[in-house]
C-alpha cells in the first residue's frame, strides 16, 4: 500500500481543507492509498505530529474555512521549534523515511512551493497545490482561494458605497496580494472601485487626487479607491532608486551591500503605505478621507463554489497524479483542464499582473483610475 504525506504551509486561504478532501477521498477511496497529515507545516514534519486522516476525517470538511492541519511559516531550514529557529532538513528527510512515505504533498502559496522544490532538490517525491488568495503563482490560472478572497473584497466594496455616498467621503480600502494585484484588480472592477491602485502601475498621487476631484466637480461626491498592500507611490520609487544610487557611489564593488538589501525590505513595506495616501488625497481634495482594511477577512471562512469546485478538481487530479508516479511538480488549471508544471517554473517566482492584461483595459474602458 502506497503512503502519502501532506501537509499545509504558509498563509492560510479559503478551500485548503476542500483540496485535502479531494486528495485524501481520491488517494484512500480509489487508489487505495494511506495517508497521513503533519501538523503545523514543516515544524510538525520535523517534529513527527501527525493529525489522524482515517475513516471520515475528510466528510464535513467542504465548507469550512482555515486548514484542519494547522499551518505556519515555518520553511524546511527555519523551523521553529519551542521558540527556537533551526534548520530542520535532516528530520525532515528521517522522518519521510520513518514514516515510510512514497510522496510529500505540500498545500499552499509561494511558501509551500519553494519548500517543496527545497525538498525536491533533496531527493523526495514532493507534489503541491496551489492555495492563496494572492493568485500570485505561475503554472495555474488561478489559485485556490483566490475567487473565495475576490468575493469579500468586492462585498466589502459595495457596503462601504452606501458611506462613502452618505458622507461624501474617499474611502480607501486597501486589500491584501503581496506584490501583486490580482485580488485588488478583480475587486475593485467587481466592486466598481473608482480608483484601482496595484504594485504593478505604481503610482502618481496628484493623478489619483485630480480624478476624484473631477468626480467630485461633476456631481459625484464620493470616492471608492481600492489599494493592495504592495501599491507603491512614484514618488516612493523615485526615493528608493536615488536611495540605491547614492548607496552606490558610496560603495566599491559589485556585491549587493548590506545596506542595498535592507533598502529592498523597505522598499516591501514602504509599499502598501495607506495611511500615507490618504493623507495626501485629503490634502489635495479637501475631501474627508477614511482607510478600511480588510485584512485577515479576506482569508477567513468558508469557500466559495468555485473554489470548492478547482480544489475538488486539483486535489483529486493530484492523486491521480501521484498514482501514476509524477512529482516535482505543482497542479494547475489551464482554460479549466489540469496541468502541471515541474517545481522549478513555480519557486521563487511570482505571477504579477501583465500590464496588457484584459482586466487591466477593462477597468480604463469604464473609466477607472489606475494612478498613471
Ligand atoms: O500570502 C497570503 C497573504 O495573506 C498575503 O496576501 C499577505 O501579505 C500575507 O499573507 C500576510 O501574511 P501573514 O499571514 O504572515 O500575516
């Protein structure tokens, strides 16, 4: 009898524990396989806890939110085990012997995938899943929670309406994607956002402050301005670059320094600087400006149909998949038929949002601002 592993790692999406449904149903109930869950992602590999998946773990579980593993953002060489980080590859490798596994399925975002090929790179038969919000990885049109997480953005979009249209005001409402703007695009053109900024076009304030203005002249008093965390102003992009040139000059050689690395970082977290913005549109406005963040909202709970239906539809083909010996690879969805793609086209790699994409002159055609 075949036995599989799985685990699930990094940020959690709605429709992870739909895919182990899937997975464990197909593996146990037609290809009589055994499969075991680690708890905790890496850290509980390391460690050997396992979560029990026999009989009817999997019924009960379609619907419901979060991951029924657990999960952290913990990676095979940084674990954290009792407070303490350490490199836990070796465990890890023991205990996919000890427990004498036939293949790893790793479930999550950017995280899983380069966990995975890590583990790949060390000789096991590791296979992933697709799961985040974020729809930032290549080899699949969309990921996993993705649809569940465009839903709550574009509902929280519509209720915020009705107030900023009571108060006349700009509300801002910024959306998670890291240093993508799939999720912020989709709900902002669902949600009928006025204003849609995302990392991929940063961004001129004065451009974003002149169309709400004109709105404003024209009647419309009220502005909706979707933001993802990673949008970056031109005038940040313009202060990094010299930042970088000057750090430069300063330096000999041709090593990335120190003080380059540290730049990048902030540059991340510069990104995503609402409060800033908003202060900014008030000024040039004089419109009364609020920030709404939505947050951990966008991860939580229950997954939408499609999302039921893609998880149900890759974990199933990844058993199949695992059945027939193939690994190595991530399970996608291309134009609704599985595909997949070996690990080393999916880690370390990000799917931004392509500046011709037709979501992108969809939103211009109906008169969206993009902030350029
Ligand atoms: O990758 C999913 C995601 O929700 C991102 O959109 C966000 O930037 C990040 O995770 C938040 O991370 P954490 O759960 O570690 O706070």
């Amino acid at each position: 009898k075949k036995r599989i592993g799985v685990l699930t790692t990094g940020g959690d999406s709605p429709g992870i524990n739909a895919a182990l449904r899937g997975l464990g149903k197909a593996a146990t109930g037609v290809y009589g396989m055994e499969i075991i869950g680690f708890q905790d992602g890496f850290s509980g590999m390391a460690q050997g806890l396992t979560v029990e998946l026999e009989g009817s773990a999997f019924s009960g579980i379609l619907t419901t939110g979060g991951t029924i593993l657990g999960t952290n953002r913990d990676r095979p060489d940084r674990v954290i085990i009792d407070g303490v980080p350490q490199d836990a590859t070796s465990q890890i490798l023991q205990n996919f012997d000890k427990f004498n596994l036939h293949a790893l399925v790793c479930i999550g975002g950017s995280d899983a995938q380069d966990s995975a090929y890590y583990l790949m790179q060390r000789g096991l038969n590791v296979i992933t899943l697709p799961v985040t919000i974020d729809n930032d990885l290549p080899g699949t049109d969309t990921s996993i929670g993705f649809d569940t997480a465009v839903e709550v953005a574009a509902e929280a979009i519509d209720r915020l309406h009705s107030t900023a249209i009571s108060h006349h005001r700009i509300i801002i409402v910024e959306m998670m994607g890291r240093e993508t703007g799939w999720l912020t695009l989709a709900a902002g053109i669902a949600g009928g956002a006025d204003v849609i900024l995302i990392p991929e076009i940063p961004y001129h304030t004065e451009k974003v402050a002149e169309a709400i203005l004109k709105r404003s002249h024209s009647g419309k008093r009220f502005s909706l301005v979707a933001v993802s965390e990673g949008a970056i102003s031109q005038e940040s992009v313009r202060f990094f670059e010299k930042a970088r040139l000057a750090n430069r000059r300063l330096r000999q050689g041709t090593e990335q320094s120190e003080v380059e690395q540290r730049l990048e970082e902030i540059e991340k977290h510069a990104a995503g600087d609402t409060l800033h913005l908003a202060n900014r549109l008030e000024d040039f406005t004089k419109l009364e400006t609020r920030i709404t963040i939505l947050g951990y909202l966008q991860r939580g709970g229950t997954p939408s149909a499609t999302d039921r239906v893609l998880a149900t539809q890759l974990g199933t083909a990844c058993a199949a998949l695992i059945q027939e010996g193939v690994f190595g690879v991530m399970v996608g969805t291309r134009s609704g038929t599985v595909v997949t793609t070996p690990l080393d086209q999916v880690a370390h790699q990000t799917k931004t949002v392509p500046l011709d994409h037709a979501w992108i002159q969809g939103a211009r055609l109906v008169g969206v601002n993009l902030g350029d």
